[in-house]
C-alpha cells in the first residue's frame, strides 16, 4: 500500500493557509458578499415589509437616472455637483499634502538639538488629523464657520501687505490666502504620510550623501540625484494613501447613508455606492499612472 | 548598529581655538572671503531651517493653543471683547459639563473605550501579522493575487460597503452557517460585530496592517527560517518563536496606529454599535447643531449658569475634544519613541 505523504512545501502552503483563514473569511463576508450585494441592489427597488424581509424588484437602470436627475443631497445639491466638488477637492488636496509631508519630513531628518521634540509635534497629527477632532475643531462662531486656524493670516501684517503693494491679480492672491489659511486642515491630514517619508529618508544609506559628498555635488544635486530618486517608490505609496484617506472622509458616505436610512431608498443609496466606488478607483488608476511615467522617466 | 550609522560624515575638528587662529592667520584674504561666505551662508541656512520648523510646529499647535483659553474661561464671559489669551475668571464648567455629556458613565466610559480600542489593536496586530507574514513567505501560485485583493480591501472606500454590511450584520448568518443551527441573528448594536470584523481582518484599515506586515516580514533574511527548520521548529513555532520576536518594530508601528485609530474611530462604532461606550461616536453624535439648544440648556441648568451663547456651545465642543483627546496624548508621550525610534525597520519602507 502507498503511504500518503505530504512535501515539505506542500505542508507549509496548507499551515500557512490556516494563518490565512480568517482573512479570507472575512474578505468573503465584509468585503465581496457585500460588494456583490450593493450591485445587485443598486439595480432593484427595495421595499422592506413588516417582518423586516426586504423584497427586490428589478427596475434596471432607474436607479442611476433617477440619481443624476431627481434626487438632490441633504443639502439640496444635485449628485453630480456633490461628486465634481469632492474631485476636485482631493485633486487640489493631494498634491498639496504630498508635499507637505515630504516637506515636513525633510525638515524633521535634519540634525539639531531638539529634534525629538519637533519629531513628537510633527507626529501629532496622526493624532489630531482624526476625523472627529478636526470637525470639532471647527468653530461655529457666530453663523459661519470658520477653520480651526482661520483668520490668522488673512488679517497679518504680510498679507495686508501683499494685498496692497505686490501686483499680484487679486483672484490668486485670494487663492494663496486661502491656502495659508487652510494649512492646518492640510497638516492635519498628513500625519502618516510624513512618518512613511521619513522611514524613507531614513533608509537612505549614508553612503549615497558620501559619495555625493567626495564627488563635490552641491546640496541642491544631492538632494535632486540621491534622495528624490531614493524615495519615489514611496511617492507612490503615499499617493495612494493620500487619495484613499481623502475619500474615507468625503461626504458622499453620509449621503448613501441618509438614502437608505432616512430617505428610505436603498437601491439608490447602493447606485450611489457603486459610482462611488468607480470614481475612486477611476481617479487612482489615473494618478497611478501619472506617477508611474514619471518613476518611470527618473529612471532614465 | 544604529549609532554607527548616525555618526557625522565629518571628522570631528579637535583643534584648539588658539591653533585655529594661527591658522586662519595664515590664509590668504580670498580664502578668507570665502571662509566668511561659507560662515554666513551656513548661518542663514540654519536661521531659515529654525523659522521654518517653528512656524509649522505652531501650526500644528495653533488650534489647541487658541482653545485653552476659552475652555477655561467662565462661560459668561465667552464673547468678551476684552478677553483674547487670559480669561478674566477661571473656570472649568466647561469641562465638568463635557465630562457629563461625553461621559455617562463617568470614567468608567473612557477607561471602556480605551479596553475596547487596547482588545480591537491585539486582535488586528495578531490577525494581520499573520496574514502578513503567510502573504510575504510562503508561495502560493495565487499570491499575486492574494496582494490585489488585499490592495483592493484598502482603496475601495469602506463607505460604499457600509449599506450592504448594515444590512449583511442585520441579517447576519455567517455564509449560511447559522441558518443550519437555527436562524440568522442581528448584530447591529452588539459590540460583538465590531471584534468580529477586526477577528476576520476588517478592522479599520486593518488591510493597511496586513500590507505593512507583509512588506517586513519580506525583509527578514529567509536563513532566520532554514536555521529555525533545522533545528526542528515547525511552521508555528518558527513563526511565534522566531518571526514574532523579530517584528517588534513593525508590531509596535501598526499597535500604535491601530490604537489611535480604534479609539478615534466613529464609524464602524456609531453604525453598528450606536449605543455601545465609545468616546468618538459619543462625541461626534453629541455636540451636532441640532443638539446645541438641549446641551446649551442642560448647562444653564446644571451649573445655574445665567445665559449661555454659542460660544459656550464652542467651549463644550472643545473641552470634549481635549477630554478625548487626553488618554491619546498620554500614550503618544510614551510610545512616540518607538515610533521615531524604530522607523527605517518598521515595515513602511517597502
């Protein structure tokens, strides 16, 4: 009789599958299941009877059409306008918090005394970036509301200033002025990515700065030559990051909620989900690419 | 081995103040241009680093810096033309009043939603090192695949999901296991759900964890393995005996970003267990503008204060927050060493 026996490989894949078990359960469970379901509903009128039993009834496409044409959002905006406004949002958002972190941690990797504790404060907002912080930061002073930092800048000295003896058009100037203004919602939200960009800046060997160093590169090359390309690979990363944590707090989530719960309209709640869900991943696949060119083109 | 690596490129100048000066006499007045150039610029160069890095630490402190004085301000007095830094009485109604409102149960709500973000931050580490770790070594045709779909789990917002999942909790039968024993349960409001989830790696941004794990355990060298192989660990004793004790710097990262992100979480917690102990949701669920008038209320009432404006509602607001935000600032006193401390091997690097 043949013994069974099982290779070592073999052996292993089957162990280290146990370890994957509870992932992949849930994946089936929180994660496809779900994603499946939203689909489908998005294609049915839902009624839910007495009991709490929900009953389907196919309409096709009525829901999309009807999200784009009769439905409006708790703040009786169209669809449409709430979705271009959170784009464009996050695409003026992204690049800007991008470089914030890379700045901050560039700032935070140089020598002096005291780095620790700039190290600590330039951490806190993975603390304070939390979305329940922040929103109840904002002050409702009066009937407006004003950002934790605002009007700091717009009344200093130096924006007076600019505003009356600098040529600059004034459209832009208010741009700029709102940026500033804006910087701690910014910072707020870069938290994380300026520990990945410093775990970056850190890998970096030293050698590299020697040999950059004994080759008489100026600071400005080193940091052109050595340390951007060093850490490109986690531009990319942070990117993704950056556009994932900017929808997570993005207020299309609300309005699929109020649909289904308030409104009592799950299937155009779930429709909403599924565009959602496509606009996200459109909009990475997009900046991913954009990104990648230019890995690719510094490796040139 | 870290501090050979931080050491400065530059030998360090042992020379005495006299020998330099000899020196520096020495030179012609064209070096000693350029040595004053080079003085002035490395000055300026610092000058403008120090600027910099105070303005963005009092940016990022700003906020919290402008609400200490009107939290501790009496709350008459908010609105106060004449009173900018330094309240004119002080007075912790503010507090006393958030205290009661965010907490019910007084401290045993905080220390309740500290336990539950501790047991929520051991569940995800546990469950995604693993999964991490069988991600990163051991080789499956599918485990490109494996990658996509755990990248998948990260972009997809989780806010899409969340109708399908309220419903799927509602009707929970666990992939029809449940319907053979009986019949589905609902596990909307049981904080059971929110374990279930981290149990089943759906934590929050629990597939960030499994990524960041996977990108270490990738980096231990494969011999650690074959030694332990041969020695005669199995694959579970190789992994809690020998990768476990290896991965304390990624496992210290994600515990602390697991923590603060469990504990600040408001919504797996206020969807699914709307009225379990959570600090967050209760915070975030309380002091909305529909309840400014009730709240605003309830503190003329308690504290026999005569008139309360918006501003004391603004108070409330932040006296809440930093009541939150106090056990987290604690911690991060602590454990910000670690996280500064171990980052080049923590797994974020890939």
């Amino acid at each position: 009789m043949k013994r069974f026996r099982i290779g070592y490989q073999t052996q292993r894949r089957l162990l280290g599958f146990t370890f994957l078990i509870p992932f992949l359960l849930g994946f089936l469970m929180f994660f496809a299941l779900p994603l499946v379901n939203t689909v489908i509903y998005s294609f049915n009128h839902i009624t839910v009877d007495d009991v709490g039993a929900m009953k389907l009834e196919p309409v096709g496409v009525q829901n999309y059409i009807d999200l784009f044409t009769t439905e409006v959002s708790t703040r009786s905006q169209q669809i449409l306008r709430v979705l271009v406004d959170e784009n464009s949002n996050m695409l003026v958002n992204l690049p800007l918090i991008t470089l914030l972190s890379l700045f901050l941690a560039l700032l935070a990797n140089r020598k002096f005394k005291g780095r620790a504790l700039v190290r600590m404060i330039f951490f806190l907002p993975i603390i304070l970036g939390l979305e329940v912080v922040t929103d109840m930061l904002t002050v409702t002073t009066g009937s407006d509301w004003v950002q934790a930092g605002g009007g700091l800048f717009s009344q200093s000295l130096v924006a007076r200033l600019l505003i009356r003896y600098t040529s600059i058009p004034n459209q832009y100037l208010r741009q700029l002025i709102a940026f500033v203004e804006d910087i701690f919602s910014i910072i707020s939200r870069s938290g994380v990515q300026t520990l990945v960009f410093l775990a970056a800046l850190q890998s970096i060997s030293p050698s590299m700065y020697e040999v950059a160093r004994i080759e008489g590169a100026t600071a400005y090359e080193t940091f052109w030559k050595v340390t951007i390309p060093s850490i490109l690979h986690i531009l990319l990363f942070v990117v993704v990051y950056t556009i994932v944590d900017l929808f997570l707090t993005s207020q299309i989530a609300a309005e699929a909620y109020s649909f289904a719960f308030e409104k009592n309209k799950i299937g155009i709640g779930s429709a909403l989900s599924v565009v959602y869900i496509f606009n996200v991943l459109i909009i990475l696949g997009l900046v991913l690419l954009i990104t990648r060119k230019a890995v690719a083109n510094n490796a040139k | 081995m870290q501090n050979e690596r931080r050491k400065p490129l530059k030998p360090v100048q042992t020379m005495s103040a006299a020998k330099k000066r000899a020196m520096h006499a020495r030179l012609s007045p064209d070096q000693k241009i350029y040595l004053a150039k080079r003085q002035v610029s490395g000055f300026s160069m610092n000058l403008i680093t120090f600027l910099l890095i105070a303005g963005l630490c009092f940016v990022i402190l700003y906020p919290f810096i402008r609400l200490v004085p009107s939290v501790l301000s009496n709350i008459e007095d908010l609105g106060n033309p004449n009173v900018i830094w330094i309240p004119e009485k002080f007075s912790t109604v503010s507090f006393q009043a958030a205290s009661r409102m965010i907490m019910p149960e007084g401290v045993m709500t905080m220390v309740k939603s500290i336990v539950y973000a501790l047991a929520v931050m051991v569940i995800q580490v546990f469950i995604s090192a693993m999964t991490g770790y069988t991600m990163a070594r051991v080789k499956y045709k599918w485990t490109g695949l494996l990658y996509v779909v755990v990248a998948l789990c990260f972009l997809v917002p989780r806010q899409s999901l969340l109708l399908a999942q309220y419903i799927y909790f509602n009707h929970f039968d666990a992939l029809g296991v449940m319907r053979i024993f009986g019949q589905e349960v609902n596990l909307i409001n049981k904080p059971v759900t929110l374990y279930l989830m981290a149990l089943l790696g759906f934590g929050v941004n629990q597939s960030l964890f499994v990524l960041i794990f996977s990108q270490f355990f990738k980096n231990i060298p494969k011999e650690l393995e074959e030694a332990a192989l041969i020695d005669g660990c199995g694959f579970y004793r190789t992994y809690f005996r020998i990768m476990v004790p290896n991965a304390i710097p990624a496992i210290a990262t994600v515990a602390i970003l697991a923590f603060v992100w469990n504990y600040g979480d408001t919504y797996y917690t206020r969807y699914f267990d709307p009225s379990g102990p959570y600090m967050a949701s209760k915070l975030a669920t309380t002091f909305i503008d529909a309840n400014k008038v009730t709240l605003l209320e309830r503190v003329r009432v308690w504290y026999n204060v005569p008139t309360t404006t918006d501003m004391a509602f603004d108070a409330l607001k932040q006296a809440g927050v930093l009541i939150f935000l106090a056990p987290l600032l604690v911690l991060y006193l602590f454990a910000q060493r670690w996280l500064v401390e171990n980052l080049e091997s923590s797994g974020l690097v890939g």
